[in-house]
C-alpha cells in the first residue's frame, strides 16, 4: 500500500508539472484566463483525487477562496505532497490574477503558496509576490484618495482676536474667485462677518443656524450653539441644489467630487481648534461626509510678540502659542506695519513653537487678492497619506546629524531635535517635540503603549502629533505605518512594507504645551526592538 500510494504521489507531481508548464506557456502568450481554465480543470481533478469534501475542515470555500482551504488542508495533516501541488497552483493563480491587474486577490494566493510550502519557493513566486503587495498598496492609496475626495474638506480657522480671520473670511465671501465654501462663523457677541454681505438676504435677524447664499456661489451661517447641526443644514443644503442641478443637466453632476470647495470654520479668538477638529471624527454622520483637511492660524505680526507676554493665571495656556501650536499653515497678517527685524522676530517665534507649518505672509487689509486661496485651503494635514508624503520627503529636515556607529544589543539611537530649534525669548511651554529612532524597528506592541499613556495623560496638553514609523510585526516581517493625531484622538494605520534596503528609522513630531521630552523619550526608546529583549 505504501508502494501504490508513493507510486500515486510521483504521478500527481508529474502530471502537475505538466499542467503548470500549460499554465505558464499561456500567461507567456498573453492568455491568462485560458491559463486559469487549465487551473480550474485541476483544482476539480484535485477534490475528486484527494476526496477533500470528506476532509474534517470547511470545504465550502474550496473554489471561493483556494487559499484558505490550503492552509487548512496543511494544518489537518494533508499529504506532502499533495501539499505541495496545491501551494503551486495557489502561486500559479496569484501570477494570474497580477496578470488580470487584481493585486487583492493575487497577495491573498501567493502569500498562501508560500506559506505551504516545505520549499523555498521559487523566485518567479517570490518577485509575483512582491509585485503584487506593491500594486495592492497603490490600489489602496488611490482608493482612499478617491474616497477622501467625495467628502467635502474642512478648514479650521483660528487665531487670536484681531489677527485678521474676519478680513479674511469677507474677502472669501466677496471674490469672485470660482470656488464654493461654505463659512460658519462662530459667534460669540462679537462684530462678525460684514453686515452689508448680508444685507439683501434677510438676515437682520438672525437664527441660530441660518445659512445663506451669497452672490459669488459661497455659504455664510452663523452659529452660537449646534456646530454638527449646522454643518448638516450646510450639506443638505447643497445636496438639494445638486439634485436639482443634476435633474436640469443630466450627466453633468460628478460623484467624484465633493459638494464644495470647502467649509471654513472660524473659531473664537479665545478658542481651542482641538475640539472642532475631533468633531469630525466623532461624529459618524459628519465623517461620512465631511474630513478635516488642516487648521490655518492668522497671526498678527504687529501683536503677537506683547501677546506672547501677556501674564496668565498659574497653569494658564497661553492662548496665541497654543493656535500656533495647532497650525497646519500659518498666514503671518499685517507684514507691511512692521520692519524687517520685528518680522524675522516674529517668526523665529513661530518657529520656536511650530517647526512644521509653513507661514504665508501676507497684508490682508491692503492686499488680500495676493493670497492665494488654493494654497490656503487645500493642505490636506489630516489625510495620513500626506503625513507619509511630507515626513519622508526631507526625513531629517530637522534632525542633527549623527555620525555611524555599530549598534550593540540594548543600544537605541535616538534623536531630538529640539536643541536645534530657534531660540526664544518668550517661555509660552508651547514647542514641537520632535524624534528620530534608528537602528531598530519598533515593536508594535510596546508602541501602542507608550502612544496610549502619552496621550492618555496629556489628553489636554498635546496639540497635534505626527510620524512614520518602522514595525516589526508578530512574523517578523517589516512594515510602514503612518500616525496623525490631535488631543487624544488618534489615526494609526499600515503603510505596506518597509522599503527594502532602507535602514529601519521612526519619525514621531509632537507639539503641545509642558511636554515631558525626556520622559517621553525613554518610553520610546523602550518600544524598540533589542532594548527590553536581552
């Protein structure tokens, strides 16, 4: 009987390399689905040789999804093999479905194949594979930023009384600039979006929730109370004008892009963006339909410097470092009422609080056509795919050079660049904090630690924080992930594989006001690989 069944198993391999050499000969020939026709006919001939229905494992999915009953067929002690035929064939599918430009679907047999089998697997498995995870992270990514780009972006505007939002706010309801934003503005017994704006819409009365449309396209409401409620007044609003624009011009209306250019939310001189910003991912019926695209700070160059200064209570924060702290772009206002010095004073300023945002200096009194509203209001600082764009794009932009050292067990490199800051001559405990860990990946768990107690206890105090960071997983295997985070609200997802050939590093930004750095940097260093493991 040992005889006879050796005697099968040698037939099945030979018959198999057969069908194999068809299958490729086809995919050569650019006829992969004849290729997959050859795999179906053996997949039956398999079942009915292996009788894999009687098998003590789910077969409902044999067909389905191939791989996971290979896995299962090899866990319940399936011959050799038999094993190994079906590690080929889920490979020759996975070649295929790249063929077919379905990377899903080929990660999911390849990685099965390889995993099966006793062998190493070949190298024409092993570049499918690789090939296939690459197209499947691109499919991803263009499949989030479709799905990003039907949701309408949010703009939080903030900055200290008198900076300027408001001029910039009636300048965006007055231009004809072709663009349709909607602004809520926040008010709070304070003078407000110019009067004669809305002088002809019947607003001398004004709700708690009114909107209105103004003559170049854009939306005006004022809220005292119901920001979600207003928010949705908005979008319905415009929902209904689409149905209608859409029902006169069939065809016309594109899904693909969001209702509006944007929704601009003016926040309260006095107020904190924070919790604004986590409004939107709170709420299911906003982050459905809406996605925080940044926060813009209008800081005033003629006042910030004494603002700085100004004296608080005891554990008082002070209000204009901690909007600067928020910022994802800074418009520097009134640049034309002070002098070179005062205005390089001024940013360094900015710079020893925010070492990210990028600042836009403007006059938007005199000049406020100069601005330009694109830049402005399309940062996209919340989408975690651009906080892998632009921390990789210059990774050590503001770390200090290190020379090469060997990296013995339990060493960790870690840098910070908050020695490298500018100077400053206001004390607001309001600064970036910014690391670099290299040498070692990151142990996924140990991270996830670290990130839930730093931001449990500084709940309050950590204003916005953003990195890449290299994991090492469970497997063994090296992957990318992207984190982005405001208060205690915090998006953490993969980014595919780490790039091959590049040495593990993690890059994490923090900016908040009474930071512990050190502390915080020693939790770090704790979650890498090799500190706690010898």
């Amino acid at each position: 009987l040992r005889g006879a069944s050796a005697m099968a198993a040698t037939v099945e391999l030979a018959d198999w390399a057969a069908r194999r050499a068809e299958v490729r000969d086809c995919v050569e020939r650019g006829e992969p689905i004849e290729g997959m026709k050859i795999l179906m006919r053996e997949m039956r001939d398999f079942a009915e040789r292996h009788n894999v229905h009687a098998l003590p494992i789910d077969t409902s999915s044999f067909y389905k999804n191939p791989a996971e009953f290979g896995s299962a067929f090899k866990a319940v002690g399936g011959a050799s093999e038999a094993v190994e035929v079906f590690s080929g064939i889920l490979a020759e599918r996975g070649i295929i479905f790249l063929a077919l430009s379905q990377p899903a679907r080929a990660v999911q047999d390849l990685q099965a194949a390889v995993e099966m089998t006793s062998q190493k697997p070949d190298d024409r498995t092993k570049t499918a594979l690789v090939k296939a995870r690459l197209e499947l992270g691109e499919a991803l990514v263009k499949d989030r930023q479709a799905e990003e780009a039907r949701k309408v972006p949010v703009i939080v505007l903030t900055g200290f009384l008198g900076a300027g939002k408001t001029t910039l706010l009636n300048y965006i309801l007055k231009a004809q600039h072709g663009k349709k934003y909607a602004v809520i503005e926040n008010e709070v017994g304070q003078i407000g979006i110019d009067n004669q704006l809305l002088a002809d819409t019947d607003m001398s009365a004004r709700t708690e929730e009114a909107v209105v449309l103004l003559d170049n396209g854009c939306l005006c409401c004022t809220v005292r109370s119901d920001l979600i409620g207003a928010i949705k007044k908005i979008i319905e609003k415009v929902d209904l004008a689409n149905v209608n624009a859409r029902a006169a011009e069939p065809g016309e209306q594109s899904q693909e892009k969001p209702l509006l250019d944007g929704i601009i939310i003016e926040t309260t001189g006095l107020a904190d963006p924070g919790p604004v910003c986590k409004t939107f991912f709170a709420e299911d019926a906003l982050r459905d339909r809406a996605r925080v695209d940044g926060v813009l700070t209008v800081v005033d160059a003629k006042h910030f410097l004494s603002q700085l200064q100004r004296k608080r209570s005891d554990g008082a924060v002070n209000e204009s470092a901690q909007q600067v702290g928020f910022a994802d772009r800074i418009l520097l206002n009134k640049v034309d009422t002070v002098d070179k010095e005062t205005l390089e004073c001024v940013e360094t300023e900015i710079r020893s609080i925010n070492e990210l945002a990028p600042i836009v200096r403007c006059s938007l009194a005199s000049k406020p056509d100069t601005v330009s509203l694109d830049e402005l209001l399309g940062c996209g600082s919340f989408c975690l795919d651009r906080v892998l764009q632009d921390l990789q794009a210059e990774p050590e932009a503001s770390m200090p050079p290190v020379a090469k050292k060997p990296r013995t067990a339990g060493e960790s490199i870690i840098q910070m660049s908050s020695a490298f800051r500018p100077p400053s001559r206001h004390d607001t405990k309001v600064k970036t904090c910014s690391f670099m860990l290299s040498g070692a990946p990151i142990i996924l768990e140990r991270f996830k630690q670290v990130m839930t107690t730093i931001r449990v206890e500084n709940a309050v105090n950590l204003y916005r924080y953003k990195g890449v960071v290299c994991i090492r997983e469970p497997s063994g295997i090296l992957k990318r992930a992207v984190m982005q985070g405001i208060h205690d609200i915090c998006m953490f997802e993969p980014r595919g594989l780490w790039p091959s050939g590049k040495d593990p590093t993690s890059q994490l930004v923090f900016i908040g006001h009474d930071l512990n750095e050190d502390l915080w940097r020693r939790l770090l260093e704790k979650a890498q690989e090799g500190v706690l493991d010898h």
